[in-house]
C-alpha cells in the first residue's frame, strides 16, 4: 500500500510506504507483491503501473484525478513537436501516461533544475506547471525555457497576502514553500522544494515553520513532530478536493475487492510512457 503525503494522515500511517509520486512508483518496482493499492491520484497509479507492468495496480477511487495532470492534450503537444522538432518536450512527473507519451524527458519538482541544466537542447517547452517552469527558468537561465499557462489550482491560488497574514500569525516561524505556488510567494519562502524536501527542512529545522503545501504535509508533521509547531499557510485553500477523495473506507473495500479501481494501460501506450521516465533516470533523476 502507497499513500502519498497529501492524504489524510490517518492514511499515510499505515500505508507501506508514504512519499512523493515518483518516490512511490519507484518503491513499488523494490516489492514482489502481486497487487499494489496506490492512494493518490490517477496519474499516479498510471506511473506505479508504467514501472511495475507485471503488477495488479488499484487506485481506492477511481475518480480521483488530478486538475494539473490533466490540463494539455497529448495532441495539441503531438502537433507541438511536429512544428518545432528541435524543441525539448519536458513535463512535469504530475502528466497523464498519454500525454507523457508524447514528451521526451520527465522531471520531479526535486530534479527538476538539476535535469533541465543537463539535457543537451536549448529550447525546452516545460509542461505543464508554468510556476514550477518559472522557478527552473530563473535557476537555469542558459537555457530558452518556453512555458504553457497551466499549473496546480491548489498551489496556484497562494498569493503574496497569504504568506503576508500567516507571517504576521507566526512572526518567529521559517516558511516553506513548493515551487508550484507562483513565483512572487516562492520569492518569500526560506526554503522552497518539493513534499520530500519540504519534510526534510522541516524535521531539521530548529524553528517552527509555516508550510505551503497542501495541508496533508502540515497535519502529518504536527502529528508525528509535537515538540514543534508547525502552521498551514492558507488553510481554507491548500486542500487538494482529488487527494481527499480516497478513505480509510474506500481502502478497506478495496482491500476487501469491494471497491476500487484496476489500473489498465495499453502496453504500446505504456512503453511510450515510460520512454521519457527512462530519459529522466539517465540524467540522474
Ligand atoms: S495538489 Fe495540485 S498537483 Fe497535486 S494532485 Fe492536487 S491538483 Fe494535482
């Protein structure tokens, strides 16, 4: 059982192993277990599937989806790619399996920077979180980096009066921030980075901390870490509606083969998918 950390802390505890996306399918691949229960979202469950074919996948709720994941169509990047050959297509890990298919290269928002400075093109579109591309274009700025308007709703919807009112709440706190919230809050932050680094930094940190992310992050931590506080930065808008869909209900029914949905991937489409995952591990993603 995987859970990523956006899910009700009650969830990532007993799940197997809790983590970013990426960190997760990756886990997968290190288990002999015929079925995997993936509580995320479908993009998700697709990446745990393209890297474990041989395994059963199922998501507790099939009808959590992801808004980001979802916003291009693998066509209009298809026909992206036919008018501009040269032009590295890189996504975001956070892309359905067909739309990933079309790309040449995946990033996490960990690698993100580290991947982009590698890869040998120039021109690179970036899909589909335009704040996460702004955060790599300013750190990697050797490169034409071209950006698509999409992005997270959850992370998009910060703005600099958010971090503004939960300062002047938490005056002593550090704040950290995931560089899909837009660039004038990143610009704020003490610490920006991905769910991973975001726990990292703040089970180091001698300081309570403010957390920009989606709340599941800030509840876990104030759960497992008591001797420290730790502040949800805008709480009535960091919650991911798709993240909250899976239960501890909906687990135990699929558990019971009540409930859930099997991920099912066409292998062409998955071998296309993976295709660009493999680019992302060779550059040392
Ligand atoms: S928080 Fe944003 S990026 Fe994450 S699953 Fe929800 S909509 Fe997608």
């Amino acid at each position: 059982m995987l859970a990523h950390t956006y899910m009700n802390p009650a969830i990532v505890d007993i799940a197997d192993v809790s983590g970013d996306s990426f960190a997760l399918s990756k886990a997968a691949t290190k288990y002999d277990n015929e079925k995997v229960i993936m509580c995320g979202v479908r993009f998700m469950a697709e990446t745990v599937k393209i890297l474990s074919p041989e395994k059963r996948v199922y998501m507790p709720v099939g009808s959590a989806t992801c808004a980001m994941a979802e916003q291009f169509s693998p066509e209009k990047v298809k026909e992206f790619k036919e008018q501009n050959p040269d032009v590295c297509v890189c996504a975001y890990i956070n892309t359905t399996a067909a739309l990933k298919a079309q790309c040449d290269v995946c990033v996490t928002s960990s690698t993100a920077v580290k991947i982009v400075k590698a890869l040998e093109a120039k021109d690179i579109l970036f899909i589909p979180d335009c704040n996460l591309g702004t955060f790599v274009k300013e750190q990697v700025p050797e490169k034409n980096i071209i950006l698509w308007k999409g992005g997270c709703p959850v992370h998009g919807s910060i703005t600099v009066d958010d971090v503004l009112t939960a300062k002047s709440a938490h005056p002593h706190a550090k704040i950290a921030i995931h560089p899909e919230c837009p660039p004038e809050v990143c610009k704020m932050a003490d610490y920006i980075g991905a769910t991973s680094g975001i726990l990292d930094y703040c089970k180091q940190s001698d300081d309570d901390v403010i957390i920009a992310t989606e709340k599941g992050v800030c509840d876990w931590l104030n759960l497992h870490y008591p001797q420290k506080d730790f502040y949800q930065l805008a709480p009535e808008k960091f919650i991911c509606r798709d993240m909250k869909l899976t239960t501890l209900e909906s687990i135990y029914k699929t558990l019971l083969g009540e409930a859930g949905e099997e991920i099912i991937l066409d292998e062409e489409l998955r071998i296309a998918a993976k295709r660009p995952i493999d680019a992302m591990l060779a550059y040392g993603g």
